[in-house]
C-alpha cells in the first residue's frame, strides 16, 4: 500500500551553486570533465598532458634550434634572444610566485643587479666625483665571473628574504617593491663610489669569453641563451619534483597549514628567494653581454609586468606555460613596436589570432562556419552599402602604406575592400574603438543564439578598429592588447593557459 504523498521541499535559489547532499559530485561531474577532452581542444590537451617532459623539451629546442637560418640578425635579437631571456627570467619568478607562492615585486633588481655585475667585472670605466676619478678595469672570463654573479645574486636574495620572510601577501609585495626601486634608484644616482657610472651606466661590456671563446655573434648568443634555457629548464623540472618542490606547492596553497604540518616554511621561503634570484642574475649576465652595458632604463617596473604577464599568461607554477607566455607576450610586442615596419605581420597575425580563438572555442562546427561566413558576407554587405551612398568612406586605405602614395597588394588589399577605411573622416576610428567596447560588453551578457548572432558585427568592429586606429598607434595598441590578454584569459582560466587550478577556500 503506498503511503501518503510526501510534500516536495524547494530548492533555495542558489542550490545550483552549493554541493547537493546524498550525491557524489565528482561523480556527476564527469560527463564535463570528458566533454572537455573532445574536439580540437582536448586533443591538444591530451596531447599535451600525455607527452613526457623531456620530449617537450626536445621539441622546443629541435624548432628553436632553426630559428636563426630564416631569421636576419635583427630579428634574431628581437625575436629570438628576448624571447628566450623573457623564458628565463619568468622561470625563475615562477619559482617565487609559481612554485613557493610569494608575491615578490623586485624581482627585476636581481636581474639589473646581475647585469651590472657582470659589466663591472668584465669592462673598464672610470668616473669623477668631485675631486677624484675612479678608475675600474676587470676583465674576468665568463667561466669565473658568471657563477660568481649567480652565487652573489642568489645571497642578494637571501638578504631580501631574510628580512621579509614572515611577511605574506601585501605586506610582501610592498617590502619587495621597496627593494626594485630603491636598486633603481642607486644605480642611477645614489652610488657614492661610482661603481654604477650613475644615469650614463655601464658600457663597453666584454663579450662572454670561455677558455678564450668569445661570443661574438648574435647567432652565437641565441645558441648560447638556449642552452642555458635548457639547462634551467631541466634543473626546475627535477626540484620541482623534488620534497623541495612538493614542500614549495604546500607553502603555496596554504602557509598555515604547511606549518602545522612540520614543513620548515621560513626556510622554503629563503630558498625560493634565493633561486629565483639566482636565475634572473643569470639572465642580467647574458642580458649585459648582449646589450654590451647595463644602464638604469633597462630596469623599470614595465620589465617587471612584462614578465609577470608571462608568468600568468602561461600559468603560474607551469614550465611550459611560461614559455608559451613568453611566445605570446614579446612576439606581438615586437610586431607593433613604432620603430619597426611590420605593421602587415601584425595584421595577420591578429586575425589568425581571432580565428584560432574560434576554432577553440565554438562548437559544433556548423555554428563556427556560420559564424566566419557570416563576419565575411557582413562585412562585404556594410562594405558595399556604404560605397554606394558616399565613395569618401571606402576610399582610405591600409596604415602601413597611409601617407605614401602606394596602394596595398595582397592581404592588405584584400582587407581594403573588406572593411570600412574613410578617408576625411578623421575621428571615426575613435568611435569605431568606443563603439567596439560597448558590443564586447554587451556580448558577455549574451548567450546562445543571441551572443552568436551579436558576435558578428562585434568580430567586423574589430578590424575596423585596428585599421582606423589601433594600427596607426602601436605603442597604444601594444598596451591595449597586453591587458585585453590578460583580461580575456582570466576570465576563461584564471589558472593560465597551462597552469593547474588552485586549492582555494570559497
């Protein structure tokens, strides 16, 4: 006989988001988890995940490798070496912040203190200071003055840590940041002895010289930087899956707890100072003997976001996503640099960037190829409508030949009769920008149907907006996208592209 129907509680608004009682949510979450390896992303992902870390390694080196047989020596030192410096400076912040979890924001010092290290100990400079004039001259060989910058680096740090070492979060960040500037500051300045040849620094630098081995070259450099690259790379792998390294990811996810748990917390701390010191003078000596100085400029605090950037981008405690933010930081960077002329790299580069992001990210496949030929039959639409009722709003042309007399060929002529360029009309790339803003809002309260369908005059604003504006000012436009990166990718995972999620309390 069946009882009495029971009466059905209700649910509080917010259940969705509470763990449900009686059910296993590991267990029903599963079906997510697996949806998440499927398509074109989780193939990469197992790809990636399932590939030993010396094979990784070996990739990266075999293709880094080529890189200089189809790069000019200019290119090499903007894309190449940089790339591969910014590499090995975020991996050793990421020992201070990836591995040990401490918010270290004068980081750069040791790496201008390495550089001018390295420069004093392999140049010859001299300096008046009132009645007297210093004269220095060393010229020690890479052999001997390279561990000695990394061993007084790494006690620099110690000295920094020591100090520090009970402090957490923004107490931390503050001391630290005390300490970048007021390095800064003393080269720049306040060295009492000259030591540091104030705001002129220090130049004529000695190439690196090894048994009577000089690096001449920036072919050799590159070569140079990757194996140390290398060499770091392995070393991190190895203590990072140390006891050292373990005690380091407790001391990151919970400093009390680690305590409780016997775990020597001041010492983990002084050690990851330490390291990470170590690698950024590392970095500062072959920084020096590629610039041949070291001046104040090359150690402000733009280097540092620079590089922790990277080390977010790529994620936090990530050796791979460190290189991977390194890629994505300095390529783009250097593409939209004013000095340079490669304005059309740029523009395929942002649209290849906007097409990937896609391909990542729409699914099925049929809305993904509505949605491209939808942007193109857009744009060809508004781009023709608008030629008929005035010419003078089609007659611009691209910013890379804008002022020239030339006309644009290839791509750049392709994208000409694709997208709105006026001519006459001065400030309407800066309501195309405003405009652009205001659909990128407007697309994150949509969803379904309605945020593909506002996605396409969205994506069609977006290349108005580089052509009218953005590419005539890529030092602007180099910012912009720094933070549009950083915005975009924490939202959509605030652990990095490569990084783990953290232990958090919610």
């Amino acid at each position: 006989m069946d009882g009495p129907d029971l009466p059905v509680i209700p649910e509080r608004p917010d259940a969705v988001d509470r763990p449900r009682i009686g059910v296993d949510e590991w267990v029903a979450q599963a079906e997510g988890r697996r949806e998440a390896y499927r398509g074109v992303s989780g193939f990469i992902r197992r790809g990636w995940t399932e590939t030993p870390s010396a094979l990784k390694l070996a990739v990266f080196v075999g293709f880094a490798a080529t890189v200089p047989f189809y790069l000019n020596q200019a290119d090499l030192f903007s894309f190449g070496i940089f790339t591969l410096l910014y590499a090995v400076l975020a991996l050793g912040l990421n020992i201070v912040v990836g591995y040990a979890g401490l918010l270290d924001l004068g980081y750069v010092a040791f790496y201008g203190f390495g550089a001018y290290l390295y420069s004093f100990l392999s140049s010859t400079h001299s300096e008046r200071i009132g009645t007297h004039t210093y004269h220095y001259s060393f010229h020690w060989p890479a052999e001997a003055s390279i561990p000695t910058v990394v061993v007084a680096s790494a006690l620099l740090g110690l000295v920094l840590g020591i100090p520090s070492r009970r402090l957490l979060g923004d107490y931390l960040a503050i001391v630290t940041l005390f300490f970048g500037q007021a390095f800064v500051v003393f080269v720049n300045v306040a060295d009492p002895l000259g030591l540091t040849n104030g705001p002129n620094g220090l130049a004529n630098v000695d190439p690196l010289n090894f048994f009577g081995y000089q690096l001449t070259t920036r072919k050799q450099y590159f070569y140079f930087l990757l194996l140390v690259f290398s060499l770091v790379v392995v070393g991190l792998h190895l203590l990072n899956q140390s006891r050292t390294g373990r005690a380091w990811r407790a001391l990151r996810e919970d400093p009390l707890a680690a305590e409780a748990m016997s775990i020597p917390v001041n010492r983990l701390k002084l050690m990851a100072f330490a390291f990470g010191a170590a690698t950024a003078g590392l970095g500062g000596t072959i920084f020096a003997a590629v610039q041949t100085g070291a001046f104040p400029g090359n150690f402000d605090v733009s280097l540092l976001i620079t590089i922790y950037a990277i080390v977010i981008l790529g994620g936090m405690g990530s050796i791979g996503g460190v290189v991977l933010g390194a890629l994505m930081i300095n390529v783009p960077f250097e593409l939209l640099d004013p000095a340079s002329d490669r304005l059309g790299q740029a523009r395929v580069l942002l649209y290849a960037t906007i097409i990937a992001i896609l391909v990542a990210k729409v699914r099925p496949w049929a809305r993904l190829g509505a949605l491209l030929g939808g942007v193109l039959a857009f744009g060809f639409a508004v781009h023709a409508i608008v030629a008929a009722a005035s010419s003078s709003w089609t007659a611009g042309t691209v910013a890379e030949v804008r002022g020239t007399g030339q006309s644009a060929h290839g791509f750049a002529a392709a994208v000409e009769h694709w997208v709105l360029i006026p001519a006459g009309h001065g400030r309407f790339g800066e309501w195309a920008y405003v405009g652009l803003i205001v659909a990128v809002l407007v697309v994150t309260r949509l969803r379904g149907l309605w945020r593909t369908l506002t996605l396409v005059p969205t994506l069609y604003l977006v290349a108005i907006a580089w052509e009218n504006i953005l590419a005539e000012q890529p030092a602007v436009t180099r910012l912009i996208l720094f933070g549009a990166l950083l915005i975009a990718l924490m939202n959509a995972r605030p652990q990095g592209l490569l990084g783990t999620a953290r232990v958090e309390i919610i």
